[in-house]
C-alpha cells in the first residue's frame, strides 16, 4: 500500500479508537515514527494498553561536526517516572534514549540560598528599560553588597554520561531550573527537543542552560533555551571537542538583564580548549550580548566555528565576538535589527575571521571549499565589517567533510522560525 495511504490510514484510526493515555503530540510522535520506520499493524494493537511514549525517538541524524554522534544509538526508548530516575538516567553510564515527556521542575527540590549578591550598574540600570542581575559571587570591589535569595537546583546542572539521547516528546518536554553539563571525557550525546529554562534568571552565576567541559560528540538539536541566570551555552577550559549546534532557539525575554534592555546578555560563551562547531538554521533573539562570544587569549585553544543559516533577530547588543584562537566561517546567516553584528574588537583580537560579505568573496570560496559560499544578509542592522582572512579557507579545507551546505539567505528567516525550537521535529 501507499505510504501517505497507510499513513491516512492508521491517523484515522487514531481518532477513531480510544488510545488511552495518548497525548495528541504523543500520537503525531506515533504517526511521523511510522512514516520513517514503517507503521504497526493495527490488528496487533491493544489501544487500552498501548504505551505511546515509547514510540518518539532521536530525529534525524547528527551532521555538521557531530556527525557519528548516535547518543543512546538503539537504546530502548523509555520515559522516567520520577526526579530521581530521571537524574539517575542521566548521570548513569548505561547507553540510554530518555524521553522527556512532561515538565520536570527541579525548582525548589534543593532548597534555597539566602545571602548577599554584588549589585553593579548593570544591576541598578539607570536609564535603562528593564531590571538588571546581580552577580552571585564572593567579593564585590567595584559595587555594593544588596540581599539575595537564589534556587539551589540551578547551580548544580545533571552531569550527562556517555551515549545519550535526551529526547522531549511533542511540545511537552521541560527541564525547568536545572542545566545539564558534559564533562570528564563523556561523549556522544544527543540533547534534542528539551526547553530549558528557569535558571535564577534574576543572578548572574545563576545557572547556565548546557556546559561542555572534557566533552565530545554533542549533538545540540531543536532545543529552547530561555531565562538562565549564565550562558544557555558554554564551554570550556577543557575541550568542547565535535559539537553541532542547530535548530535551536535561544529566546533572550526577560525581566532581568545586564544589558538592562529586557534582553538576556549571556547567550553563548565558547572558549573551550580545542572545539570545532556546526552552529547552524538557530534562532537567537531578544538578546543583547555574547550571540556568541567565542575565543580566548588565557588558553593557547583552537576554535574552529562554522556558523550557517542561522537567524539572529532583535539583538540589542551585539551578536559576534569573536577573540583569539579562533578560525571563523560565517555565511548565509540573517541579521534583522541587530545593533552590532560584529564587535569591533573582534577585528583587532587576532581572530580569523571569513564572513562572506560581497559575492566575490563567496565566489572565492569554490577554490579551498569546492562550493560557492551564501553570502550574509542584514536589514535594520548595525555594520558587516568585511574580513576574509585567507587562512580560514585552507583550515576550512580541511574539513570539507563537516561543513554542511547552505539555503539562500533570503529563505532563512521564514524556514528558521518555522522549524527552530521544540515541537518542530
Ligand atoms: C559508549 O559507547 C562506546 C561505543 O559503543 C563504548 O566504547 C563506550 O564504552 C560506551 N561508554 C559507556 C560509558 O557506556
């Protein structure tokens, strides 16, 4: 029979029958599972006792850097049934596909710190739109000492093991005032349709959203991030190692801002020791710095950032920053009134830096790349230095295996909203 027939088929017979305990996301799970996988035969299904959750999985395949990263690879999909099992599912080291199937809400699980925090101006925001964070921290030279109470559960994010999918199902999967964080030499990890959020969104140092220190083979994919205190990513010291970053939306709306605007400022801090990125069809917006920041000159690190199709949006800040130690292709990435799309001191740090600002320079690409680069676009938009540093292309030559291909800028804002975030699998 015809796919799309026995698809029909087997919606109608959703309706139709009583699948009880299935959530209408859990049953569209169902659905695009069978279309990928082939569908069950309906005579064999108990509708009364059918377990939908186990039916949604990874979606997709990793690309881009990560590409091999299979996470709990054909790991039983399983949803936790508590805090504890799903902290324990995580951490542990058994191969594993967790499905996030409801909020889990770790605020308030580990009590609260009442104490002081340093109040700075980017605390107090004179003149500014929105409230500010203090910092939660120990000294406090250049500000003033105000009370504060902060959630414990944020500071310490689940400590993800190897070979991993940490997947939500529909629209439903939250992991509310707890991160998650790769360390100690895991790897192959799949973090897929999860909104995060609820970090100590007032504090700086409240909590960051995902950390990878020691880590390699994470896949990032069709996630949300939202109201962290610290980054929604970060990496270092250690190594980041292949990481691809797509389809996520890093939403910056907040009442608590250090650039005192309503946008959140730390959106992505990359500084790890030796770490190589797809960063590609994300949406960043609402918010004002850090978007993303990425480089240092306290290691002696590589960074090597292939940043593609994405969508940044309403950034009342800045976007790029880029440090040393850094070897950067930007291309076919979209600015809509984004203040300043590149810092300045990105051009002066010693950044390598190949951001396709002319068809020229895309065309210049074809010779170390074997394809035409897609040049970056702007609307409302503060300027595009051009920089097309050479050695960009020969490192980028190297690669040629990781860097994914493009859409036409133009399409990017449209397919981006569409598809960036949860839900959108
Ligand atoms: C993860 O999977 C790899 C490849 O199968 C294996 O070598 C490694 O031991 C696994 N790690 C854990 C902690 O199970």
């Amino acid at each position: 029979m015809h796919r799309l027939t026995q698809l029909m088929i087997f919606g109608i017979a959703f309706v139709a029958l009583p699948f009880a305990g299935c959530t209408v996301s859990e049953m569209w799970e169902m659905v695009k599972q069978g279309l990928r996988e082939g569908l069950p035969d309906l005579n064999d299904v108990d509708p009364d006792n059918y377990d939908c959750s186990v039916k949604a999985q990874v979606s997709g395949t990793a690309f881009g850097f990560a590409a091999g990263t299979t996470g709990g690879g054909s790991a039983a999909a399983a949803a936790p049934s508590s805090l504890e099992e799903l902290a324990e599912w995580i951490t542990d080291d058994t191969p594993r596909t967790i499905l996030i199937d409801r909020t889990w809400d770790f605020v308030g699980t580990e009590g609260t710190t009442s104490g002081q925090c340093c109040s700075t101006r980017t605390t107090t925001c004179e003149g500014g739109t929105s409230a500010g964070q203090a910092s939660i921290q120990d000294t406090c030279d250049d500000g003033t000492w105000v009370d504060c109470t902060y959630d414990n559960a944020a500071k310490t994010p689940l400590q993800v093991g190897s070979n991993k999918s940490i997947v939500g199902v529909g629209s439903d999967g939250v992991l509310r005032g707890k991160g998650l964080r790769v360390i100690d030499g895991n790897s192959n990890i799949i973090i897929q349709n999860i909104h995060i959020t609820q970090l100590n969104p007032e504090y700086v140092w409240g909590g960051d959203a995902i950390t990878l220190d020691g880590s390699d083979q994470v896949w990032i994919d069709h996630n949300k991030f939202s109201l962290a205190g610290r980054q929604f990513i970060v990496s270092g010291w250690g190594p980041a190692g292949h990481v691809t970053i797509s389809h996520n939306e890093f939403d910056g709306v907040t009442d608590w801002s250090a650039g005192c605007n309503g946008k959140h400022y730390w959106t992505m801090l990359l500084i790890g020791e030796e770490d190589y990125y797809t960063f590609s069809n994300n949406y960043v917006h609402d918010v004002s710095g850090r978007a993303p920041h990425m480089g240092t000159a306290n290691t002696d690190s590589t960074n090597f950032f292939h940043g593609v199709n994405n969508y940044f949006q309403n950034i009342g800040g800045h976007a790029f920053d880029i440090d040393t130690n850094t070897w950067v292709l930007l291309e076919g990435n979209y600015f809509d009134s984004v203040d300043t799309p590149l810092t300045e001191t990105s051009l002066t740090s010693g950044a390598l830096i190949y951001n396709v600002p002319t068809v020229d320079s895309a065309s210049a690409c074809s010779a170390s790349l074997g394809y035409i680069c897609e040049w970056n676009r702007l609307a409302n938009s503060g300027e595009w230095p051009e920089r097309t540093d050479a050695d960009v292309l020969s490192v980028a030559s190297q690669y040629t295996d990781s860097l994914i291909g493009h859409v036409g800028v133009a399409e990017v804002p449209d397919d981006v909203v569409a598809n960036a975030g949860v839900g959108k699998l």
